[in-house]
C-alpha cells in the first residue's frame, strides 16, 4: 500500500477550482518532486497533508487513515509524522540556530529532558554539516544555512516524512545543489519519505525518483525523471522547452550520489 494517497481531491476558494480531481500515490522512502508553473496548485497540494487545508471533495490518506476526515488525537498524531521545510525557512531571529531548532522539541516533546534535546539538536545539526553555526542567530548566517537549518529543525523530531516548499528558492546555483544533495542524502540515510514543491526542475530531475507535474489544477504528468524528459504530452514538452531541458541535457548529468 503506498504510504501517501491523494483519491480525486477538488480545491475550490469562493467559487475558484485550484485542484481538480488531483490523484497520486507516494510509496514510502521515495522523492516525489511536484512541478509546474507558478499558481497551479503546487503548496495547497502540500497544505492538504498537514490538514492546514480539506479538500472540497475527495480524500487523502496516510497510510490506512485518511487525514481529510481526521480530528482531535488522531490529527495531531498524524502531524507528528511530518516534518516541514518553509519556503523562507521561518527562523526565528531572536533565537539561535540551535534554539531554533530544539522548538518543536520544547513544543511538542515534553517528556524529553534538557540533555535528550541537546542530544537531539546536536545530531539534527550534524545531519546537514550545520555543527560549527549552532550559537549564531539567523541574520549571521547565509540563506542556504538559514535553508538547512530550518530542514534540522524538520527532522528533529526524527520524523518519518518531510514536505518541503521550495527549499532552492532564492539561493545561487551552486548553494541549490548543495540543498538538492542533502535532500536525497537524508532521503537515503533515514529512510524518509519526501515529497518536494520546487521551481527548479533541473534540480528535480536529478534528485527525485519521480516527477509530478501540475497544471492548471490537474496532474499532467507523473513518472521517472528519464520518462518525463521523453513525455510526448505537449504541456510537459513545452515546460521542458521553457527551461532548455533536452533528453541529451539530462543523459550528461550524472544522478546525485
């Protein structure tokens, strides 16, 4: 049984259809990279998996319980799983990347002692080569630290599936593929299950073991990244063409170690 199911889910915003009739399956440890262009339902696809948003019609389902109908305990059981990677990385600046951090510990794990939350912060930090920051504040580090410190702080909780929401956004090339890297590296690692909202498709091609497109509420294409680069469905050609991405382009570069 796939871990992630999403059966048919309609999104409407007074009167606007934002998904229509979206259905996929995740498989547990996999990378799903989500694409498309800007505006086509991509984050409220996400948003849907923490229950932050429920469907108009349709269901999503983790596992055998279905998170568009859950409440109270069960909900809440259910968002523990997740770990959350914002777009803008959401750090706090009052507190120090370590702090920062150790919040959902704090929040959510009471019965931990002072010395598991070090323990915890220390190998979260560790896990995205972030050890020598932990006492500095986020303004005194670069947007790609600022990037993986608030992925440390998504799997503190030693989560078993991450959501990221364009974790490259605004970082340079070379800091991109430095995130891109570190994303597969934990996918690998810890067996995490990970599905990515992302604008960089040449990245995704590279790190996902499939690729889902949307497009205007639907899902237009959803394959192996080899497969996708040779879809012969216009929209998926032309949003590969918008981004010079040719089969050759993507046979010369290696897939992510």
């Amino acid at each position: 049984m796939p871990q992630i199911r999403f059966e048919n889910v309609v999104k409407r915003f007074e009167g606007r259809e934002v998904l229509s009739g979206v259905s996929f399956t995740v498989e547990k440890g996999e990378i799903l990279a989500v694409v498309g262009p800007s505006g086509t339902g991509k984050s409220v696809t996400l948003k849907h998996l923490v229950r932050l948003l429920t469907p108009t019609s349709g269901s999503v389902w983790l596992d055998d319980v279905e998170i568009s109908s859950a409440t109270g305990w069960e909900l809440e059981s259910i968002r523990s799983r997740f770990g959350y990677l914002f777009q803008g990385g959401a750090l706090l600046g009052w507190l120090t990347v370590a702090e920062n951090v150790a919040l959902p510990l704090r929040e959510h794990a009471s019965r931990l002692t002072e010395a598991e939350i070090d323990a915890r912060v220390d190998e979260a930090l560790a896990a995205v080569e972030l050890t020598d920051a932990a006492d500095r504040y986020p303004a005194e580090i670069s947007g790609g630290m600022q990037k993986r410190a608030g992925l440390a702080r998504a799997i503190v909780r030693r989560n078993d599936i991450i959501l990221y929401d364009e974790p490259t956004s605004g970082l340079d090339p070379v800091t991109s593929v430095t995130i891109n890297r570190l994303i597969r590296r934990l996918n690998r690692e810890r067996g995490i299950t990970s599905i990515v909202v992302t604008h960089d498709l040449q990245g995704a091609l590279l790190f996902a073991d499939r690729v889902l497109m949307l497009k205007g509420g639907h899902v237009v294409e959803v394959s192996e990244p080899a497969a996708f680069v040779r879809s012969e469905n216009p929209e998926v050609r032309e949003f590969l063409d918008a981004q010079l991405i040719t089969p050759d382009f993507f046979e010369s570069h290696q897939q992510m170690e």
